[in-house]
C-alpha cells in the first residue's frame, strides 16, 4: 500500500438496523504498518464498525477507502480481489470443527491459489510455526485450548499474507497469561511483518501493551467520543465516560 495515504479512511460511517442507528457518521483514519485498537463498552457498535470495515454489511451512509480507493463504490470482482488482502480473527476463532488445523490454516489457500499440495504444506507448517503451533497440524478444533484455536485462527488468517489483520475481541475468553502471550504475538507479527493490524477489544491490559492509538465508540452518542494515544486519553481525558472507562470507575448520573 502507498505510505502516503491512510491505510484505512473510514469516512462518515452510518449504520442502523430496522429502526435502531448504531453508528453515526464515523470518521477516522489508519495509518499504514501501525496498531489500531477500537474501544468502548458492550453495544457501543465496534463489532458493527468492525463487519462494515471488512466488508461485511454494506453502510446506510458514508463509506470506506483502503489507500485512497473507495471500497464501497468499486465493482464487486475488483472488492473481492481487495479484500484478500485482509486477514480476519473473529471472536471465537472460527475454525471449521471437521477440519485438522493444518487443513484449516490451509483452507484459503486451497480455495484461493493454484499453489501445490507441497507449497501449501509448507506455508501451512511456517505460519503454524509463527504462532507456536507447528506441532499442533494434525489436531482437531476440539482437540486444542481456547488460546491455541486463537492462535490457529490467526495462522489461518494470516496464510494469504494480508496486508491488514483485523481483530475482533481476540482476548475474549483466554486466561491472564494466554491473553499476554497473544498480545506479544500480535506485536511480534506488526513489528517483524510491518502489517497494519486493527483490533476491536475493551480489555485494558491489551489496549495498553498493543495500541499505537485508539478510537473510542459510545453507545449514547453513535459516534467517536474519543481519539489518540491509549495514555492520553486516561490522563488527559475530560469526557466522563471516556475517564469511566480508562480509570475503570462508576460513572456519576
């Protein structure tokens, strides 16, 4: 992607579901190679944000461009060769339960390149082995912990080599150490790889270990209340729920 521009502008951003709106006119960028961490308490819309990033759900209003081009406004064929480009965790990790994680992992590359068996066992033995997981190929979902599906689930999202890894909620679920190892490993692969990587989470630990900056949604406004550095925004910030949040406190009505 062209450093000179964003690698993400998401630009007045509307969404609603029947009647509900549940985001209004967003507007934020990311910057290439850095790590962006959307924040906010439950059913403030980062979720929402997240799907409609990805393509997803298509907006009411407003869209999103990936370096300058406008993801919304371009034909499908030429959309869908762009969003190959992107790696995807979800909560859960989504591995397919019939499938060994070494079958898994090499899943989009079956379904996406013309590579040989050969080839793809090998990608599917390196990027097992980025997340410490290269013993683990022949197991199934069932067979592994909530971390190591985590762990799977980013080796799969990573096979293609995406320009853009996207998070949703990746602690969710993991105990204390599990949940540092996986931030370590997000910040290994942004560092070694340089890839922008967007992480949707209201866990405080990892915002701190892992945000470059951040964006904070609320559910009352639609919108961003808040915007920088995950320091700042817990030290400088004047909105009540915006030090609610940073400062883990009750909010006085």
């Amino acid at each position: 992607m062209d450093n000179l521009k964003p690698a993400i502008e998401v630009f007045d951003l509307s969404v609603s579901y029947r009647e509900t709106e549940v985001l209004k006119e967003v507007t934020f960028q990311v910057l290439p190679g850095e790590i962006f961490v959307v924040l906010g308490e439950s059913g403030c819309g980062k979720t929402t944000l997240l799907r409609h990033m990805i393509g997803l759900r298509e907006p009411q209003g407003g869209t999103v461009f990936f370096a300058g081009e406008n993801f919304y406004r371009m034909k499908w064929k030429k959309r869908e060769k762009l969003m190959k480009k992107f790696g995807v965790l979800f909560q859960s990790g989504a591995l397919l339960g019939s499938l060994t994680l070494g079958e898994n992992v090499a899943l989009p590359l079956v379904e996406n390149t013309k590579l040989s068996k050969k080839m793809i066992f090998e990608i599917v033995r390196l990027k097992l082995s980025l997340v410490g997981l290269e013993d683990k190929a022949h197991l199934y979902p069932a067979e592994l912990s909530g971390g190591m599906k985590k762990r799977g689930g980013l080796a799969r999202a990573m096979v293609l080599d995406p320009q853009i890894l996207f998070f949703d909620e990746p602690s969710a679920g993991l105990d204390p150490v599990t949940q540092v190892e996986l931030d370590e490993l997000i910040l290994n692969i942004n560092g070694n790889l340089g890839t922008t990587i967007v992480v949707v989470t209201h866990e405080l630990q990892s915002i701190f270990k892992i945000a470059g900056r951040c964006i904070m949604l609320d559910s009352e406004s639609k919108g961003i209340i808040a915007e920088g550095k995950p320091e700042e925004l817990r030290d400088t910030a004047e909105h009540p729920r915006v030090k609610a949040f940073f400062r883990r406190e009750k909010i006085n009505h």
